[in-house]
C-alpha cells in the first residue's frame, strides 16, 4: 500500500518554534535576518530603539511571526525582558548613527547566558570591536559574520541616477564581490538555528566581482534606461560624501577600502552556498528586485 498523507496517522511530535532575538532589525542586515529567521518557521523578536518606526507589514503573511520589541543595547538593562525565552541572538557592534563601537558586550553576553541563549551572531563591524571580542570571550556559541560590500550601498546611487542617469564614484575600476544583503541574513539564520556553526568567522561574499560600470549596466538592465558612469577625483569624492553627512571616519575607511581594495573584498568566496545550501544572488538579481528605486517617477 503507498503510505500518504491521507492514510498515515500524524504520529509526529509536536514542536513549538524557537525565538530569536534580532538587533539592528530595522536596518539593512537585520531585517534580513528577521525575514530569513521567519521562513524558516521561527519566531522573531526584533529589537529596535524606537518601534513606531519598525514595519514588518510587507512580510506577507510571516510577518505574523514578529513581534517588535523596544531596547538598546548601550543600555543591557533595557534588553532583559527582550531576552526572554530566546534561543538565539543577533548583535551588531555600534551604537546610534555614528557607529560608535558598543562597550556593553561583557554585560550583554551575560544577561544572553542567564536567559538560556543558545547561540549568537555577530555582524562585523570591520576588524575587532569590544562587542564581538566579548561575545568570542563568552560560552555561548557564537558565528561571526564578516560581509565584503553590502549591494544595498548601491540605493545611495538612486537619486544621482533618478536626476539624471549617472553615477559619480571615485576608483571607478575597482573590484568589489559585494554580496546581497539577503545572503547574509541568510547565512545568520543558518548559524542562529543549526548546529556546526560555533566558533566560526565566516567572510560572506557575493558570487562575482563587478566593477562601478558593471554595476551600472546591471542597474540599467533592469531599468530600462541607460546610466553613465563619471569618475570622480579623490577631492570632489571627499566633498561629495561630506556633503551627503558621511562622518569622517567612514569616508577614512572609504578612501582606503576603495581606493586599495583588499583581496577579501574583491574575491568571490563560497561562504553562501555552503552554509545555507543556495547560490549566492547576483548583483543582476538585486538591481532586478529594487529596480523602482532607480527610476523616474
Ligand atoms: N555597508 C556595507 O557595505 C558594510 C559591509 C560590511 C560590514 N558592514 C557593517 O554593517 C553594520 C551596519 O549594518 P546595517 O547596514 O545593517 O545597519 P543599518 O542599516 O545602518 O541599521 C542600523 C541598525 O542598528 C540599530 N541600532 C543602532 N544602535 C542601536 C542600539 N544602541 N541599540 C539597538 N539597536 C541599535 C538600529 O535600530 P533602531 O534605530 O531601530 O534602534 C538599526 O536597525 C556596521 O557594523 C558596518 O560596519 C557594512
């Protein structure tokens, strides 16, 4: 006889849902995270310093599985009830716009472990920071996750490119595997919920490495229209990012990251496909998702 679902008693155990905390939920990887988390059928706390400005509304239908939660991570004591009954949490390294490296590591690993977590990622933020080298300190097992150049940096590209088709960047041959936010929060998912990820640095990159005009062709493709790349000098790149409120700090480390790429940056990795068993996205398939973003109303 064919054993279907129709014929064989449900003799499966019931099994209720992890939940994960996510920091950094509003922004670019951690909404990732959440949405990555969510389908794979967990429950989500997303933390977020201000939660009338958390939407997770366009998560058809998993969006259910959030529940957002107010706290700050300079401030562990605020993060107590966000911890409870969590199995896994992801953290970022800074605090507020500026980046300021977070100092509350020790404090916030501690209260992770009297809440019983389980595992925790922490998303890079460029070398070692007091918050990551806390959690690598802690006996929680803990992923770090080291992401080459986000594609979502391209956004900052939709207004010039709106106004009048161009793109202005300095270095403009320069390399980059940059890799789809989607792939990282993936890879966080996989390691917040799998065994066998403990203990590990992953670089995550994309599939390829593109240069500007690459990019450029990839964002015209998918909209439509053609775009012209205008290489800018170093000086007129240093006006241009101070004048878009970059701190002065993030265009040191654009200048140096830009203008001297290191191999890591530049060089396809298969990270994505081997912790999360998908290839990587292309840069093609996310002009193609955020392809509005770059056209004239
Ligand atoms: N862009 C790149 O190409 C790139 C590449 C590699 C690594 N990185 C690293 O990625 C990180 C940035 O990630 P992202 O772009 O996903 O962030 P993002 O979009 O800039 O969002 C920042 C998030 O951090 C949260 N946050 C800030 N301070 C907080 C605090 N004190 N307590 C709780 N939440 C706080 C904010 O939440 P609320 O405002 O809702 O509270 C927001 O969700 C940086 O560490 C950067 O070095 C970036």
């Amino acid at each position: 006889m064919t054993n279907n679902a129709n014929t064989t008693p449900n003799t499966a155990p019931s099994t209720t849902p992890d939940l994960f905390l996510v920091a950094g939920a509003t922004g670019t990887v951690g909404r990732q995270t959440v949405r990555e988390l969510l389908s794979r059928g967990h429950l989500v706390r997303a933390l977020t310093r201000d939660p009338d400005k958390a939407d997770f509304s366009d998560f058809s239908g998993s969006g259910d599985g959030v529940e957002v939660v107010r706290g700050d991570l300079a401030d562990p004591a605020s993060l107590v009830p966000a911890l409870e009954g969590v199995t896994g949490l992801h953290l970022i390294t800074f605090d507020g716009g500026g980046f300021a490296a977070l100092e509350t590591g020790p404090e916030i690993v501690e209260l992770a472990a009297k809440a019983g977590v389980r595992r925790i990622t922490v998303l890079n933020g460029g070398g070692d920071t007091p918050l990551q080298d806390a959690v690598m300190a802690g006996d929680i097992a803990w992923t770090v996750l080291m992401p080459v150049e986000f594609m979502a940096n391209a956004l900052e590209w939709a207004q010039g490119i709106r106004a009048d088709d161009t793109v202005r960047e300095p270095f403009v041959g320069r390399l980059s595997a940059m890799v789809h936010e989607g792939d990282i929060g993936a890879v966080a998912a996989v390691a917040l919920s799998e065994d066998g990820h403990g203990g590990k640095s992953y670089l995550i990159t994309g599939p390829e490495a593109l240069t500007i005009q690459d990019k450029a062709d990839a964002l015209a493709a998918a909209r439509g229209r053609e775009i012209e790349v205008v290489e800018l000098t170093e000086a007129q790149a240093l006006e241009q990012w101070r004048a878009a409120g970059q701190p002065e700090e993030v265009i040191g480390f654009l200048l140096e990251v830009y203008g001297n790429t290191p191999p890591e940056g530049r060089t396809p990795i298969g990270t994505v496909a081997e912790v999360t068993g998908r290839p990587a996205r292309t840069f093609a398939q996310w002009a193609a998702e955020n392809a509005d973003a770059f056209r004239r109303v």
